[in-house]
C-alpha cells in the first residue's frame, strides 16, 4: 500500500512540474523536499535522526567534489551494518534522466569500481535502476545496464514494487541481495577487481620488458622491486588524486611532454616530503626504519609505457572511479597479481612473466571473502577488545604471519578504528569534551593530541594522527614475499587515507608538523615466518647458493631491529589471524627441499608422512602468542580426520587450546577453488570445552550466523580423528563408534593399482579374440593388438555402481606373474620371447615411461608399475567401490577386475557370507555414519577411503542363535535379489519393464534396511534421522 506522504509529495511535484525543471531550482532543494522523504518513507533513516556513528549510519551523504570525469564520490550510500548495499546519485530535476549517457555512465563507474550490484540515477521526475556489474565504456547509452525505469507518477501504482526490493526492511531480510542474482546474467558482466587485474598485469608486461631491455644490469629481484614499486606509487597517487588528497589530473599532465619518468620522479619525491610513506623511500633519515630506495630513481624508461600506463587510468579511458574503491578490493586485485613472477630470458635479455611454483602448484590463488576476514577478526581480536579503553587496547598487538596482499591485518586495522571511533564518541558523550589519543612509546604525555574531529556538523571521525597511532601501535605483519609485504603496506597506508582529504591533513600537518602518512617499516616485515636463524647453525650457511639463501629468506622473531624482538620479549602477540598457505609437502620437495627438511625437524606438526605446511603454520602461530592470546585462521579441515594431521591433532589436544571451530563441510567459501575448509580459533592458555559449529548453508551463514553447534569436553579430545557430532545425530554416532567390531578387524580392505601411466598401461573400447585384445591406446592415439593373457579386466571408478553388475571394454596391461603371496615383473627376456606384441606395444611408449614421475624410471626396469599394490588380491572374489560417490556404491566383483580408483574388501572369515556385508555396506545406516566419520566433497559426494571404511562398525552374527541366522541368511537372499534386479533393470527393453523392476528394487532395498536397523537395534527416532539425511 503506498504511504500518504509518497501520494502528497507526488501530486506536489506534479501540480508544480515547471519550477521544479527550471534552473533556479538546485540539487539541493531536491534532496530535501523530494529525495529525503522518499527514502525515508522506505524505511532509510535519511538524515541521521537516531544519532548513529558515521560508521553505523543508514545513509551517508557526501558533499559533491568536481573533477575531469565528473563527481568523485555518489550523492548517497546506503548501507547494513556498515556494509555498502547500493549508491544513489541525484542530479537536477531538468536533466533527462533516461536518455543521459553522462550521468548514467558516472553512476556506473561508483556502482562497478565499488562491486555494487545495484545503484540508482534519479532525479525525482525520474528513476533508473542500473546493474553495477557491467563495465562501463564512455560510449555506452543511458540504456545500457539499466534494468528498470519509472517515472514519478509510477511511484503511487508501483510502490509495492519498489518496496518489496530498496525498503530497509526487504534489504535486511535478503530481498535485496535475491533482486541482484535475479537480474545477473547479462553478456558482458565483469566485477572491477577482475578487470584491474587484468589491467596492472599488462602494465607489468610492459614495464617488465621496457626495464628489462633498457637497464640490462639489473637482475630478476631488482626488476621485480622495480616494476612492482613503480605501479604501486602511481597506483597510489591516482587514487590520492580521486581522494581530493593530490591535485586532479597531475599524473596525466606528465604525458603532455618528453622527459616522462624524470618528472614522474620528482613528483615521487614531493610525495616523499608529504606522506611519509615507505612507498617513496629516497632519503636516509634519523630514526625512520627500512632503507631508501637507490635503485628506481637511477632506472633508464621511455616514455611510451608510462604514457599508456597513465592514459589508462583517467576518463575517458578509465571505467574506474579510485575514489571509492576500497582497499580491501586493491588487495584482492594484488593477491592475484602476486601469484606471478618476473624471470630474465638471460639469452635475449627478455622478461618473461610466470606463475610461482607454490601457486601452480595450489591450482591459483584464492583471495579470502570479507565476510570470512571480518568473522575471523570479530571472533578472535574482537573478543581481546571487549570492554577495553583506547589505553588498555594500545598494548594488544595483532600479527599476520603469512599477511600476503593484507587482507587480514586491514579487517583487523578496520575493527580497531571503529571500535575506537565508537568508544571515543560515547565518552565525548558523557564528558562533554573531545577525548585525547592515549599515551604510546613514541608519544609519552597523554591528552596532547585529540583522538576525534568532527568533519561535519555532528559528523565525527578519527584524526589522521589517532589513525596512525593505531596502526603503528597494533599491526604487525610477515611475509616471505618482498612484493607481498610492499602490498600490504600499501593497501593499509590507503586505509588511512580513507575520510581524509587535502584539507585535513594539510590541517593537521599544521597542527602536528608531521607529515601524513605512518613508515610501516616497523610493523610488515619480510622473511620466512617458520625458519629462523638456527638453520644455519654448523655453517651450513656456505652449503647454499645466493638465490636459495633469498628463497629461504630466514626471519628472527627476537631480533629487536629486523625482527620482533620487544613484543616477543615481552611474552608475544596478543592475536594472530590470517589464512596460511595451503601446500602439501610432497609439492614444496620440488622447489624447496632444504625447507622441507628443516620443518619436519623443527616442528611436531610437520613429524608425520606428506603433512600440509598449513599446520606448521597453527604450531607456529600458537608459539608467538602471549600466555593470554588468540588465534584465529581460515585453513582446510583435511587434517580433522588425515593420518598426517595426527601430530597438530595431538598439539591443540594436550594443550586443550580449541576454543571454536565453524566447520564449512562441503560449502565453498573461495570462488574457483574447490577447498574444504573451517574457521579454527584457539587459546594458548587452553579452555575447558569447544564449541563446534556445523554450517549447512554458507550464504544463509554469512548473513545470520546459523550454526548446528554444541560444546565438545577438551578432555574428550585427543590425536586420534575428530568427529565432531552436535545435535540429534550425536546419540546415533556414539552408538555405532562403540560397537566393538569393525570392517577394518574382519576384511582386508585395499587400495587400487597405480600404474602412473595410465594412458599406455590402461587399453579402451576392447575387442576380445581367443588369444588377443584389440584396444585404443591414448598414448598412441591408434588401436593396438596385444596377448590376451598379459592383460586384465580394468575398471575405471564411474563403472562401479551400487549392486551393479561391472562390465567393462577395457584392459589393463599387466607386465607380472601374479600368485597369491606376491607378484613378479616380467624380464624384458620372457616379454619377448612370451608376450612379444605386448614388449613391443611397451617400447613404443619407452620414452615416456622413463619420464615418469621426473625421471624415477630411468634407473631401473622402466615398464613397471609406478605402485603394483595389493596385486594378488585382484584376483579374488570381492566386494568394490570407487573412490567417491554421493551414494553407497558397493557391488561384488566376480570377474578378477583390476582398478585404480577405488577400493577392494575381502572377508578374512569365510563364516561371514561377503553378500552379508555388502548389504549392510549399501545400507542407509552405515552411509549415515560414513558420512559422519569421513570426508565430504560438494555436491553431496563423500570420501570411500580404507581410513573410513575401517570404521565401520559389523554386526557380528552368532550362528548358534536362530534369529541372527535368519537375519544373517534373508540379508543374503535380498542382497541376491538387488545384484539380479539391477542386471534385468540395465537388460530390460521397455519403459514399462524399466519401472516395473526399480520398484521392485526400491522395495528390496527397503527391506535391507529394515533389517540392518533392527540387527543394530536403531531406536526409531534414529531412524527418522537417517531417512531425513
């Protein structure tokens, strides 16, 4: 129903139309008599009337600032929680509205340079609704990207419309956010950070090549430093610039004349005198830390790349408003930017661009959502802050130890300034006076210095020297990554310039006589967070060459200048947050050996088979902090239930340091990554219990909270694997973990073949005859002829079904005599004189079955198997099952198949009919429980690892007792059934017939189940439990 208020100011603007469009009417007087009460009727507390923080209002509103390209920041913000939702530009109520390009493609511009979905171009008589995702090109229409038009006689008759998405209401229960994916799928989307991305790495192709040819004597590491410092200052100038903090334009007069790099230089230089900033390091001075950049200034570049570098970053060729790009999205655009590396092509003196080896390996680099950032910080830093004053907060110190682009250490720089801003204002509202920053090291008398400024009437904000304090008082961050910590640093020296302006640092530069910006010199620091000076004890410092002394790059914590040495020394950090690098060891061997080595001596977590450095990371991470500190990481939840994660296991256990864990599943939280993953938050004093947390819905969860959760006893937790149970399933759980006897103690259950070459060893689309196989060779790409007896039946994981019959067309080729003790590698003799159409089928592929696995079968019999396991079970009558599935997918192998991703169970006790234990294998019930005991992909898909079947708990059958026989014996029976109702189902002719046999088979395995739930006395709430799961 539209409100009064919306019909009156709708009949006013219609009955007065004309004055409205003249010009004498302003943009001012429209906001006021038409805009505000608008918004406000949609629930927008417009003007601030509750008396909220600049940080918590509903709506901000800025003070137009004009430039080349148009206004350098939207009329309104609207906002949750602090949280941008969506822009709203006003312009006079004369403008055309629908067919302005100007004013369409300035809103565009905040709407995609912010990653808002959603924005809005109105004037009153008009309004657009524009998708923000679309880049915009200066030569788009006003059409382009919009998705809805009114004008304002449609607000009576269509308010319910409006409603029902920009209403407060409808945005805080979602209806917002479900509009935005509704309207997605337009051709030519493309989010700001993916397209600036794309934009800095072509400048550093171009400035790569340009140095590279041009200063011949530098080296990979300088070349790197140079082009990568050389984007960030002009980066961080034009940003500046949108900020009103540079002059407009001062970058782009450059390209008016020759000479472009010496004057972008004493432009760095001037920058130097302002800022402060470690960015534009040139000079020595007393008690400034880190040393001066002496290499950019002395760099020989033309003027062509600089031209297209500036060019690019200013209207009409930019689609970026760097006025209200967050620092948090240029830290996403880095992350990604420095997954790659510059190397010399020595020959021709080229630079060529690659990925590292690290984030190859990794499949890319997975920048952590906001969301995660802010939970992390909240639970972790925000618990240390509760009910703390400025003073005391001023001793806590938060370290990063892996902080690659900053991510972490700016949500956690974001949590303090707003928490200080917050408590700072609620004192100036019980005192009556502006409070004073809190004494530090550097700055001893409290009270000289006011923490707070109000920027507008009853608009108050941090001063730029309390910003500052904070961030050198309470940000530390390491990284092995040169770039990386240059990176961070930037992006936290742009989350000071936030709010600020020419205006007020010149003011406060005055009042001060400082200059604007903190050295962060001091608090990012670059070195291996895991490797210390001890490695080089014994002299082994002469063992190693320059580049893998740079590559190790060793990092003292106690060392009081180039380390951390007066927090350690002090007890260590207060809080340590961040997303370590996720990579298992057996990839690391390749590029870091001597690394790897030195982590399974120095560390516990890393004393157990192909462990994840993630883990070194948390032993690490627990050692820096202060008897009363907090951790909190994002990391993959493997080691949970993985034989390599037993020893942190044991570490976080015997130290009953869990505090929570909100575990993600098989919800994804990176975009393009597939990573299981949870939220890890410790204590190193150790606590009492562990609350866990399970989320079924991680969207739902970022938005609410909701978990399935319960306290878990510290003293109930060991190394052995976690499986956290909470809520009603814990019952059933504990239940079958108690039952004495499991698969693992009654079959032999074993892991598939690894040929390592599968594309020579594995023959597809067979023909068999008497003697020979015909079959296509991938290797070769062409059908070839082999002796029947030197092969066996092959079965990729796909073909193995529940109770399905295993058919297959393919063959593997298998060069041993096999017995039932062992098996034996044919000699290149007795292939030659027995199978010699097989010997020459192998030779062929020589070349490349010595390349295997780098070379390992260059030095001995080269037509092996890469790992012949458990080859005389293959053999044998047995129960299979691939090696995942979202359903249980256990059948009976009679053929004698090979296969390699999968797994094989064989009874060691003939007493037990194997037809038993595949009904209960494919029964609800101990699916149920797989699921709680092993690992779940996405989509629904679980792991049939030998780690988790083991565990299954077997209904052992006492013979002698009449009613266990006949369960035992009907199982059997229907088992039979289900193997015969799935070969006539696959057989049968019709769509009747086709139906007519599922359902059979529907009831046959229903009966199973009600068997397998009495033999295990499942009490019937249970079974509610499983059936809903």
């Amino acid at each position: 129903m539209t409100p009064d208020k919306i019909i009156e100011i709708v009949e006013r603007f219609e009955r007065n139309i004309d004055v409205y469009r003249s010009s004498s009417y302003n943009e001012t007087e429209l906001r006021v008599e038409f805009i505000n009460p608008f918004w406000k009727e949609l629930g927008w507390d417009v003007d601030n009337e509750s008396g909220y923080a600049h940080i918590y209002r509903d709506v901000v509103h800025e003070e137009p600032i004009s430039s080349g390209g148009g206004s350098k920041v939207p009329d309104y913000c609207f906002r949750v929680g602090g949280m941008r939702k969506f822009f709203l530009e006003a312009k006079r109520p004369g403008l055309n509205i629908k067919e302005d390009a100007a004013a369409a493609h300035q809103l565009r511009r905040y709407a995609w340079s912010s990653k808002l979905p959603i924005s809005i171009l109105t004037n009153f008589e008009e309004l657009s609704i524009y998708d923000g995702r679309l880049r915009p090109h200066a030569s788009d229409k006003a059409s382009k990207a919009r998705i809805s038009y009114f004008t304002y006689k449609d607000y009576v008759s269509k308010w319910d419309d409006i409603a029902g998405v920009f209403a407060r209401e409808s945005v805080l229960k979602g209806s917002f956010d479900k509009y935005a994916v509704a309207v997605n799928g337009r051709r030519g989307t493309s989010e700001v950070d993916a397209e600036f991305l794309s934009e800095i790495e072509e400048w550093r192709d171009l400035l790569a090549d340009e140095i590279a040819a041009r200063n011949p004597e530098l080296g990979a590491r300088d070349l790197n430093y140079a082009v990568q410092t050389t984007i960030d200052r002009i980066v961080f100038l034009r940003m500046c610039e949108d900020r009103n903090i540079e002059l407009h334009g001062q970058l782009q007069a450059l390209c008016a004349g020759p000479r472009i790099y010496p004057r972008l230089l004493e432009i760095f230089e001037k920058a130097d005198d302002k800022f402060n900033s470690g960015l534009f390091h040139f000079r020595i001075e007393p008690g400034r830390p880190g040393e001066p950049d002496n290499l950019t200034p002395k760099l020989d570049i033309r003027d062509a790349p600089l031209k297209h570098i500036i060019s690019r970053l200013y209207y009409p060729e930019s689609p970026y408003e760097f006025g209200v790009i967050p620092a948090e999205i240029l830290g996403n655009v880095y992350e990604r930017f420095l997954g790659k590396v510059i190397r010399i092509d020595e020959g021709k003196q080229r630079a060529i661009v690659e990925e590292k080896p690290e984030v190859r390996k990794a499949g890319g680099v997975y920048y952590t959502p906001q969301y995660i950032v802010n939970h992390i910080v909240a639970k972790s830093l925000g618990k240390l802050c509760e009910r703390k004053s400025p003073a005391e907060i001023s001793k806590l110190r938060i370290l990063d130890p892996a902080c690659g682009s900053g991510s972490f250490l700016l949500g956690a720089y974001q949590f303090l300034l707003d928490y200080h801003l917050k408590w700072y204002l609620e004192k100036k509202e019980t005192t009556g006076k502006i409070p004073s920053s809190p004494s530090t090291a550097t700055r001893k008398k409290a009270g000289s210095r006011q923490a707070i400024y109000e920027a507008r009437k009853n608009e108050w904000r941090l001063s730029s020297s309390e910003k500052k304090r904070i961030l050198l008082n309470n940000i530390y961050g390491v990284d092995i990554d040169a770039q990386a910590v240059e990176v961070t640093k930037l992006s936290l020296l742009l989350k000071v310039l936030e709010d600020e302006s020419f205006e007020t640092l010149r003011a406060q530069l005055a009042m001060w006589r400082e200059r604007a910006l903190p050295d962060l010199a001091g608090n990012i620091k670059c070195g291996n967070s895991l490797i210390g000076p001890d490695f080089y004890c014994n002299g082994q410092l002469s063992l190693f060459n320059e580049e893998e002394i740079y590559r190790i790059n060793v990092f003292d914590w106690n060392d009081p200048v180039y380390g951390f040495g007066r927090i350690m020394k002090s007890g260590g950090f207060d809080c340590v947050i961040g997303n370590p690098p996720y990579v298992r060891i057996q990839a690391m061997k390749e590029w870091a050996p001597f690394e790897v080595e030195h982590y399974k001596k120095t560390y516990r977590s890393a004393g157990s088979g192909n462990f994840d450095i993630y883990a070194v990371f948390v032993e690490k991470g627990l050692s820096l902090l202060n008897p009363k500190g907090r951790l909190g990481y994002i990391l993959p939840h493997k080691f949970f239930n993985s034989r390599y994660g037993a020893p942190l296991r044991g570490i976080l256990a015997d130290g009953k340091h869990l505090s929570e864990v909100i575990h993600f599943g098989d919800q994804q939280v990176f975009n393009g990554s597939t990573t299981y993953t949870c939220l890890l938050f410790l204590e190193k004093t150790g606590t009492s219990s562990m609350r866990f947390n399970v989320v079924d819905d991680i969207v739902e969860w970022s938005e609410t909270g909701k978990t399935r959760n319960g306290l878990i006893r510290a003293d109930k937790i060991s190394d052995a694997e976690w499986n956290f149970i909470v809520g009603d399933g814990k019952r059933l759980f504990n239940k079958l973990s108690k039952m004495p006897v499991k698969l693992g103690d009654i079959a032999n259950i074993f892991v598939g073949t690894q040929t390592s070459a599968d594309d020579i060893f594995v023959l597809e689309n067979c023909k068999e005859q008497k003697k020979h196989v015909s079959g296509f060779s991938r290797s070769l790409n062409e059908n070839v002829k082999i002796e029947r007896d030197l092969t066996k039946p092959f079965l990729f994981g796909r073909q193995i079904r529940r109770y399905d019959p295993l058919v297959t067309d393919s063959r593997l080729v298998c060069p041993y005599e096999i017995n039932e003790t062992g098996c034996r590698l044919y000699s290149e003799q007795e292939l030659t004189s027995e199978y010699p159409l097989a010997w020459d089928y192998l030779k062929r592929n020589k070349k490349n079955l010595q390349k295997r696995e780098n070379g390992k079968f260059k030095g001995k019999p080269w037509h092996a198997f890469g790992y012949p396991k458990s080859m005389p079970l293959f053999d044998k009558t047995k129960i299979v099952v691939p090696d995942y599935n979202d359903e249980p997918s256990f059948t009976f192998d009679t053929s004698a198949s090979f296969f390699k991703t999968g797994y094989g169970i064989i009874l060691k006790d003939e007493s037990l009919s194997p037809l038993y234990l595949l009904g209960l294998l494919n029964s609800k019930l101990l699916f149920h429980h797989l699921k709680s005991i092993g690992t779940s992909l996405r989509g629904g898909y679980i792991r049939f690892w030998t780690q988790f079947l083991e565990k299954l708990p077997v209904r052992q059958i006492n013979f002698n007792n009449d009613e266990d026989k006949k369960a035992h014996d009907t199982i059997v029976s229907l088992v039979e059934t289900m193997l015969d109702l799935r070969i006539k189902i696959i057989n049968s002719k019709t769509p009747d017939e086709t139906i007519r046999v599922e359902r059979l088979a529907t009831a046959t395995d229903s009966r199973i189940d009600s068997l397998v739930f009495k033999l295990y006395e499942i009490a019937d709430a249970d079974i509610r439990i499983i059936e809903k799961d």
